[in-house]
C-alpha cells in the first residue's frame, strides 16, 4: 500500500492495520456475503485504530446539519505560495482537469473561457473568475456509463494568494446513489469471487474501489479503507497484490481523475501482480484480537513485525 511519493512516509502500524483489516474480512467473506457497510465498518475501525489522532469517521454519522450541509473531505494541493510535498505531483493533471471541465461544462463566456485556458497558475485563473470561491466536479460513471458526482475541484481566494483543493461533500442525496452504486459493485463482486478467473476477480475489485475512492465518505482514511478493500477482496478471492506501486502513482487520485471505470482498471493493471493466497490457513483475526485493547497491543509492536526497509 506504500506510495512512492514524496511526503508519504513509511508506517509499520498502517502497514499491520491494513493488513490484518483485509485478512479479517477475507476470512469472513469465505463463509458468508456481507453487506458493504458492515464490511466497511470493520476497515474503518481498522484505519481509526492505526492512527488514533487521525479522525477518520463517517460523515454520515456527523452531526445531522453538517451532514446535510455537504460536509466533505478536503485536499489542499496549495494554499497561497505553499505547496503540499504529497499531492504538490498531482497538480498539473488536477489543474488541467479543472481547466477542461471549465471550458466544456461553465458555461462562461467564449473570452473567460479563453483566458482559462491560457492561464498557467491558479492566481491567474482566480483573477479572471473574479471570485472568492469557484469550483467544478469532476465526472465519475458506474459500470453502465451512467454519470455520478464525482469531486469538487475548487479555488478559493485566501489572503495571500489562492489555494486549489479537492473537496467532496457528501450529502445525504450522494450518500443514496453511491450506496446503490456500491451495493451493485459488490454484488457483482461475490458472483465471480469463487470463479478462480484473475481477470474477472480484479475487475470487479477495481471497479468497487473506483466507486469508494469517488465516493470518499470518511471525513479522512478514505484513500487507505481503499487499499484495504483491494487486498481484503482479492484475499477472500484466493489472490495476495505483490506488485509494487510505481513511482508517482497514487491509487486514489487516479480514480478522481480518471473519468470511467475501464481506463482506470487499464492504469491499476499496469503494475497490479497477483499470486495465490488461501486465508484459510492463517490465523483468525477475529478471534486472535477479539476486543479493542488486543488491536492496539498488536499495532504497537508494529515496528517489531513489520520491517520498514
């Protein structure tokens, strides 16, 4: 699941947390077919427990007017002058992104538009919308094509400058569709996940994690919830991930910035290498760390289990 990015840093306990996440609901998927959100609540707890600090939570379990208010998760690229080393990489696809979607779907004038497109920073473009805060979404479609909100791509004018970020609120509304979106992705998941076809297996487990990724319901952990859900479902499968992630590439910003779910699949196969792996045969998660206290004596002798070299 390690990025190799700069500002992403090693992390034995996400390393452990992860993996035991995606073993636990491999061995549970085994014996029974479960809900998306009752496997996702397992994850999640998973993630919250790595980095106690962190503050990954449902956004629906907000209190009930910010949920309604579109509260969302936010990625800052740059603020002003500074610019934030993890994401600072993915800032000419976002920027150029941003600038199409400006030009197809604004619906500004032919001049602004223009000037859009020629604009090479994120101040300039602030200055020609002449706006404290502007924003264009992204395109995310199901597997039938049919077109779903995906992220915000939003400049905001701020004392020194501008800053660019993605933002996705999660309202109520977006919470029904993709909880459909999901639901259907799995279900088509469990029709394959005993077939032994690989390539039927990881489609259907890429397609899953597109939806999540765009989905973005955790108020932060959504991007790692997403790699647990791609080893858990390619486990429970009778498949382990070996490859290893190229340099640059990050799983989650190439499913916001990627408009459909086949050229995404097209990009994680690119590097994806799966080897066969029975979850049979290992411990039971569940069993070993039944109650909170036994996870977080594991993940706190992480660095011991989990070599960072």
């Amino acid at each position: 699941m390690q990025y190799n990015e700069l500002g992403f840093g090693k992390n034995g306990r996400q390393y452990l947390a992860c993996g035991l996440g995606a073993i636990c609901i491999a061995q549970l998927l085994q014996t029974k077919q479960m809900g998306w959100r009752e496997i996702a609540e397992i994850l999640v707890k998973f993630r919250q427990v790595a980095e106690p600090a962190d503050g990954a939570i449902w956004i629906d379990k907000l209190p009930r007017q910010q949920f309604e208010e579109g509260f969302g998760s936010n990625t800052t690229l740059k603020t002003a002058q500074t610019r934030v080393a993890r994401y600072w990489p993915m800032f000419p696809r976002t920027f150029g992104l941003f600038k199409k979607l400006f030009e197809e779907e604004s619906g500004a004038s032919k001049e602004k538009k223009q000037l859009v497109a020629k604009a090479e920073t994120v101040d300039e473009v602030q200055k020609v919308l002449k706006r404290d805060n502007f924003f264009m979404t992204t395109i995310c479609r199901n597997e039938e094509g049919t077109r779903l909100e995906g992220t915000w791509l939003l400049i905001e004018k701020v004392e020194l400058g501008s800053m660019f970020s993605i933002k996705t609120p999660c309202t109520p509304k977006r919470y029904k569709i993709f909880d459909v979106e999901l639901k259907k992705a799995l279900d088509k998941y469990y029709t394959v996940q005993h077939s032994n076809d690989q390539d039927k297996i990881l489609d259907a487990v890429l397609r899953f994690c597109y939806l999540w990724f765009n989905f973005m319901p955790l108020t932060r952990g959504t991007a790692g919830c997403g790699m647990y859900w791609m080893f858990g479902l390619l486990l429970s499968a009778g498949f382990k991930q070996v490859g290893v992630i190229p340099k640059g590439f990050q799983c989650d910003w190439e499913a916001l910035l990627t408009d459909n779910q086949n050229d995404y699949i097209t990009k994680m196969k690119s590097w994806i290498k799966l080897e066969k792996c029975s979850v049979s045969e290992m411990p039971n998660v569940l069993n070993s760390l039944p109650r909170l206290r036994d996870m977080l004596m594991a993940l706190n002798i992480s660095p011991l289990l989990v070599p960072l070299s």
